[in-house]
C-alpha cells in the first residue's frame, strides 16, 4: 500500500481523509468514548502540519440515507477541535452547497469535517453506479485521498472503496498500525500465543476460531457465545443463550483441537441471574450446573482465575468481545479480569496484546485503563475480526491495486 509520503508534497492540496469517527454517543448527544476520534488525530494533525487543507469525513451510526439530527458529526467536531488543538470548520452537508463552499475557504494547514457520509445514500448503496456518482461528488472536492478509517475498510462504500480509484490514494497512519499489528497475529506470533473470545454468538466469530485454531496454541472462550460450546458438550446451559444450530461445529471445533494440541479453556463456573438485569437474583455456580431457570451472564471468579492464569506466560494476545454482560455492575468482574491481565502480561513481559476493538475497547476504557496499557487496541471491532478470517477487505484491496 502506497502511503502518505508516496504522495509527495501536499502543501497547499486539498486532502480528503476518511477516518472512522463512528463514536457512541449518549441521550444527551454527548460523546461516550472518544476513542476513535483520538486515533484518527495524529494522521489529520500531520497533515495539516504539512500545509494540506485537510477534509475529513466519516460517518456515524445508521441513518438510513438521509438527514437525522442524532446522527449528526457536529460533537465530533467539537472534541476534534479540542484534541486538534486548532479551530475545526464543520460543513453541514457531504458534497452540498455548504461543503463546497467551506472547501474553497480553507487555507494551508486548516481542518474541515463534512457532515455525515450516510446522511448520501450514494455512500452505501448496493449498486456500483450509485456509490460511483457519490463517489466522484466526494473526489471533486479534492486533489488526494487518505484512507485512515480502519474501522471501514471491510466495507465496500463509496468513501472507502470507490473513491480510491478516483484520486491518487494513500493509507493513513492509522491504516498502516492496524494491518501491521494484526499482521503480526497471523504471521509468526511469538509463543504462547492465546486467543480470547466472548461476545454473544458463537456465529460471530466461526471464521475466526476457523483461521486461528491452526495457529494459537490456546482458545479461551467466554461471554454469551461460551453456552453453545457447554451444550455441545452435553451441560445444562438453563436459559442462557444458545445458538442450536451451531452445536456441531462446536464439537468439530473441540475435535480439531483436540487432535491437534490446541488447548481450549472454557469456564469452571458462572455467574447465573433469574433474568437479564442488574438488579436480578444472581449466584456464582458450577459451569455444569446452570439451574434450568437461571441464565448465565458472566465468568465466575474461579474462572477469571483460571483465564488469567492462562494467560500470564502468553507472549501473544489477541482479544475480542467481552465475558459477560459488563455493562451491568454484578456482571463485569470476568471481562475486567481478563483486562487486567493483559495489562500485567504487556508490563511484566512486553507480550504484544491487541484489543479487537467494538465491545472490548468500550470495556477497558470503563474500568479506568488507558490505551497504552495494552499492546494495541483495534478502532475496527468487525475489520478486525474479518482481517483475522483471512477475508479480503475492500478498503484494502483497492489500496494496494491503487
């Protein structure tokens, strides 16, 4: 992939620079993890540095296509200015009258953020002549394309896949620090290498236990999807999630390893509720022994034991999705746990511990971990996972054929 110096000099060009700023926001409007935003910062700030006029846009949410106040970029504007240091033009359309018009009023060194991309239909459509159109509206507003929102990459959309072929065309920062780390995942990992897995569904994430069960030497498996793998090994799973029709790969999955000496580490016990609320009937029990009317809603803490235990000689970690419902004070003590120890692990023996982004990000940073605690912690929760399948990613592939 070509980069940002491959461009050679951008002072005085206009520089279109699609970053993911796709935040969570909160009732109020307020910003709720600004994490995405400070790892778009240092490609902007570069930039400007050079003398670019800089145009970012990105998107947030799923408006579907059309205008929604909830959806607008103006707060990521704002925190961008703060975190900038230097003001931030804000455009209230994509490739409208205002956005034209604030374009052609930027000078060297200055910062323009275009109002959400999928507020166009043109920047998801299915067809390739309608992202093309809204494509070629995006590339008349600039004279180079960056591409620094890893969170998109595996998305085929005109700010993403289109529009590289439309202006000369670079990876940003960002883009470049995400495929490398999660290169180092897939070739070569120092050992042991440990993989941790949760979330809701084991369906979310068959590709990846596909491609990496040849390759780690330990799957520790939590979070919702943890209740398929205990059913398929003919526990007692109570009410708790469980995807059926999955059970069969799920013995595969425990065939393979075990044939192969990959080590598969699932919970000795669970914390189950009466129902799906903080304030519901909750006990720690045996992970085999899930009351027929309880559903189990986080690791218990024998377990969280037993998964930082096994992960304390790894050298390589990659995690993605949370143990339990961590949103939910009495059913975060396992994610957090799994947290800190990649924390102890990247301090005590600098193990290279990535964060897959999504659900996991959002949890390390509520329990009061900053970013550079870890390894790396991934903006693109999906891009990251779909990377790790082995799956080509548009945004990429149109880079690299740019």
């Amino acid at each position: 992939m070509k980069t940002i110096a491959d461009l050679g000099d951008l002072s005085g060009r206009r520089v279109l620079v699609r970053s993911d700023l796709n935040v969570p926001l909160d009732d109020s409007g307020a910003i709720t993890d600004d994490g995405r935003v400070r790892a778009s910062v240092p490609t902007i700030k570069g930039l400007a540095k050079a003398g670019a006029r800089v145009i970012v846009c990105a998107h947030l949410g799923r408006p579907k296509g059309a205008p929604e106040e909830k959806y607008s970029l103006r707060p990521v504007a704002t925190r961008l200015e703060e975190l900038l240091e230097q003001p931030v033009a804000f455009a209230t359309d994509t490739v409208g009258e205002s956005a034209r018009s604030a374009v052609d009023a930027l000078e060297d060194g200055q910062v323009l953020l275009l109002e959400n991309l999928r507020f166009n239909p043109g920047e998801t459509a299915k067809t390739a002549p309608e992202r093309q159109e809204f494509a070629e509206q995006l590339a008349a507003l600039a004279d180079a394309y960056v591409s620094d929102g890893f969170g998109v990459v595996h998305r085929e959309q005109a700010s993403v896949f289109d529009i590289a072929a439309l202006l000369p065309s670079a990876a940003g920062g960002l883009v470049q620090s995400e495929v490398e780390v999660l290169r180092r995942l897939t070739e070569d990992p120092r050992r042991p290498y440990a993989v941790v897995l949760g979330g809701a569904k084991v369906s979310d994430k068959l590709g990846v236990i596909d491609n990496l069960l040849g390759k780690a030497d330990r799957l520790l498996i939590g979070g919702g999807m943890v209740f398929t793998f205990l059913a398929a090994q003919g526990h007692e799973v109570g009410n708790s999630l469980l995807e059926e029709d999955q059970l069969e790969v799920v013995r595969g999955y425990l065939k393979t390893a075990e044939d192969t000496g990959v080590e598969i580490v699932l919970p000795t016990d669970i914390v189950a509720a009466t129902e799906f609320s903080a304030d519901a009937e909750h006990e720690v029990v045996a992970a085999d022994e899930i009351p027929a009317d309880r559903m189990g809603l986080d690791i218990g803490p024998d377990s969280a034991r037993l998964f930082a235990d096994k992960l304390a000689d790894a050298r390589t970690v990659f995690w993605n999705g949370p143990m339990g419902a961590f949103e939910m004070e009495p059913y975060a003590a396992g994610t957090e746990a799994v947290a800190r120890a990649l924390v102890d692990i990247t301090a005590s023996h600098d193990a290279l511990t990535v964060v897959g982004g999504g659900d996991s990000a959002a949890a390390v940073r509520q329990f009061g971990h900053s970013d550079d605690e870890f390894g790396h912690i991934s903006t693109g929760g999906g891009a990251s996972l779909e990377f790790l399948e082995g799956k080509t990613l548009p945004g990429l592939e149109v880079l690299e054929n740019s």
